[in-house]
C-alpha cells in the first residue's frame, strides 16, 4: 500500500513541476506558489519512501 502511495505522489510531483515550468513565463507569482507545493510534495514523498527501506 505504501508503495502504490508513493508511486502516486510521484506522479502528483511530477505534476506540479511541469506546471511550474508552464506558468514560468506568464505567471510567475502562479510559478512561485506552485514551487512551494512541490518542495512540501518532495519532503513528503521522502517520508513515504522511507518506510519502504
């Protein structure tokens, strides 16, 4: 179970940076806020993928 948790908050992860580099040059207050969501997205992920060692 954890795995498969893990694995989709990758996919999430890898979401939102391709939404950073989307809105880079339009928005870059919109870029910034997604920025943080994946600094808490990448923190969390460590966590999960910690219990899988």
């Amino acid at each position: 179970m954890i795995r498969l948790l893990a694995e989709r908050w990758a996919v999430v992860a890898n979401s939102v940076r391709e939404a950073i580099a989307a809105s880079a040059e339009t928005d870059p207050d919109t870029s910034d806020l997604f920025t943080e969501v994946s600094r808490q997205l990448d923190k969390d992920l460590w966590f999960i993928e910690s219990h899988l060692a």
